[in-house]
C-alpha cells in the first residue's frame, strides 16, 4: 500500500476514534474482571487512555516506526503508578491492554482488511507486538515504584498515628476509630504499651523496631511501632505481650511493659513507661522480664513523675491489700523491719517455714520476690508511703 494509504486508513480510523474507543473498552469491560467495577469518571479515564493508545499506534504505523518512543514510555509508567494508587492490580491492568490490542487489530481488519497489504499488516504487528511489551513493562514498572511509595505513606501514617496517641494528640476514641478506618487498620484497644531500648548504644530505626516486631510474630489485632529518643515504642495486643517481651529479652535489649490500656489513655502510659526507662537503675531490669507498671510507678514516685502514693501502694501491693491477704502484707512489714526471716517469725509468732511460705504467696500474688534487691525496693517502698 505504501504511506499514502496507511495515511488514508488512518484518517479514516481517526474519524470514527470515538466508536472504536467503545468497542474496544466495551470488550474490556467485559473480559477483564477487575474492569466490570469500573463506572463514571474512572471509565471516562480508561476511554481517554485508549483512544491515546489508538491515535498514537496509527500516527506511528504511519511513520514507519517500530517502538513507542520515551516520552510514551514515561507516560505509561504514570498510568502505572496511578493504577497502584487507586488499587487496580498490575496484573488486570496488562491484561486490560492485551485485550484491548487484540480488539483493536480485530476492529482495523474489519474497517480496512481489504485495503491492507502484507507489508502493512507486519508492520502494524511488529508495531503492535513491540509496543504491547513496552507498555507491559512500564505500566508494572511504574505500578512497583508507586506501590513502594504508597507502602511507605502507609507506613508513616500508622507511625504518625501511635506518635499522636503518644503525645496525646488524638485522645477521642471516636477520632482514633475513624483514623484507623482511613488507615485500613485496626489497632488494639485496649493495648500493651512497650518502650525498649539497646543496653549498648546504637542506632534505634523504625526499621529495627518492626524487624522486632516481625520476630515477635504478633497474632493479635494490628501492631503499631515508631522511635522516640532512641527507644522503640510498640503498641500490641495484649496476647501478644508475652512474645514481644520474650523478643526484646532474646535481643539483649531492656524496657518497660504496661498493663493493657484504652488507645485514649496512651499518653499518660507513655510518659510512665518511658520514664521508668530513663530512670530505672542497671539491677532493676532483670535477664528474665521487663519492667512493669509497679517498677514504673514507684520510679515514677521517686523521681517526681506526678504518680500518687496511693496509686504505688494500690499497683505494687494489690490483692495484699485485701482482707483475705493481710496477714501475707503484716509478714512483708515485718519481715522489712526485722530484715531477716528468723527474726521476723519469732516477731510474729509463728515458724520459720510459715513465714517463708508467705513470702513465697506475696512473690505469687505481686510479681515481685522480696528476697531479691530491686523486687524488694519495690515492695518496700509501697509498703513505706502513707497509705
């Protein structure tokens, strides 16, 4: 045929752009899965990228040209990216465009079979063939860029999300709920809060914080972790306390776990757990736990933190404090008083073992074993303060 009618052909193509363009995303529609959810202005954008894709293989077929040229290529690369954006899969993606080739060489034999010769229709097919691996290429290409940069938004954004809780920034649950909805989380509620730390210096990443929480295996409900300070904050569910403890153990690191709190009581938590950190003496963090609420909360007493006394003796002594249990809380008094187990049950009338036994229920009931130096400054301390 040579160019003037490929020139021709293509003049008479371009006229009717607007039916072809139906056709071929009508077929589309139907083929591709992904595309029948499709409707209004994200349709309108498929039509606008085919009819391109149409113009631009006849303007090039009748050029002579063989391959999309960069600046298509680069164009391609943004409908990628935008595809990762919105959701649609890579893979429905190419698939789109593979039927789409194949409609539109079905629709140009139709339209103008007759009048193509073998020389046009190779070159139309090389054409074709060539761009069909171009745009394969560009569109996963830029869909793999967006993705990457969209999982890294996202995780910003739950980073921001635990920063803000921290800082006490977003304390109404109703506000947190709908953050977390636009996020695609769902974070625990109520949550353990963890701060931990290196015992020898070193650089405290996000990145080290969920290589972290990626061995502990959470299994609970969406784990949240940032850095502060250069200590890493988690927030987990509370079935998954016990693993994260054993993790920052197992990695030589130190911390401080809470007690499960509501998402809108984060704040106050924070500042006590990462103050009995800052503060808490090299003995106080034990090879076999982290610090706890008790070890927080007397840390806290002690170094002006704003903790009642009240709330130390409450948190460290609990079920001591009830009837049923005074007689193990007058064992601990007196025990401290007289410094050594012999003494302290011949103050209290009864044998050496009873006494013992008792001290092994108050190590039972409070965590905490009074023969050991911090556990028992622990214990000392809330049985000290003015009840």
């Amino acid at each position: 045929m040579g160019r003037e009618e490929r020139v021709r052909v293509s003049a008479e193509l371009e006229r009717d752009r607007a039916g072809l363009v139906e056709r071929i995303v009508a077929e589309v529609h139907t083929e591709v899965p992904a595309y029948r959810a499709l409707h209004g202005s994200q349709l309108a954008e498929v039509r606008a990228i085919t009819g391109w894709l149409v113009a631009r293989s006849l303007e090039l077929w009748v050029r002579g040209d063989r391959r999309l040229p960069p600046e298509d290529v680069e164009r391609l690369r943004g409908i990628g990216r935008a595809r990762a954006a919105d959701g649609r899969s890579i893979g429905a993606v190419v698939r789109a465009h593979r039927v789409g080739s194949a409609a539109a060489a079905r629709l140009l034999r139709d339209q103008a079979g007759d009048r193509l010769d073998a020389a046009d229709v190779f070159a139309l097919s090389e054409l074709w063939l060539a761009s069909l691996d171009q745009i394969s290429e560009s569109l996963e290409t830029g869909h793999a860029e967006a993705a990457e940069r969209l999982d890294a938004d996202r995780e910003r954004a739950r980073r921001a999300l635990l920063d803000d809780l921290l800082i006490g920034r977003q304390a109404s649950r109703g506000a947190i709920r709908d953050r977390a909805r636009t996020l695609g989380i769902a974070p625990p509620d109520p949550a353990v809060l963890v701060v931990a730390e290196p015992v020898r210096a070193e650089d405290v990443t996000v990145a080290v914080g969920m290589e972290l929480v990626a061995e502990a295996s959470p299994a609970g409900a969406d784990a949240l972790v940032t850095t502060r300070s250069g200590r890493v904050v988690v927030l987990a569910a509370p079935e998954d306390a016990e693993r994260i403890t054993r993790t920052v153990l197992a990695r030589g690191w130190r911390g401080c776990a809470l007690d499960p709190r509501g998402l809108a009581d984060l704040s106050a938590a924070y500042r006590l757990a990462d103050g009995a950190v800052e503060t808490a003496p090299p003995h106080a963090f034990g090879s076999h736990d982290l610090l706890r609420d008790s070890d927080a909360c007397v840390l806290s007493l002690l170094n002006g933190g704003g903790v009642a006394p009240s709330t130390v003796r409450h948190v460290v002594l609990g079920p001591l404090l009830t009837h049923d249990h005074r007689h193990l809380l007058d064992t601990l008094h007196a025990y401290f008083r007289a410094g050594a187990a012999t003494t302290a049950a011949e103050s209290l009338h009864v044998h050496a073992q009873t006494l013992r036994y008792r001290l092994r229920r108050v190590r039972e009931l409070t965590g905490h074993d009074p023969h050991r130096p911090w556990p028992r400054f622990v214990l000392e301390t809330a049985c000290a303060v003015a009840p």
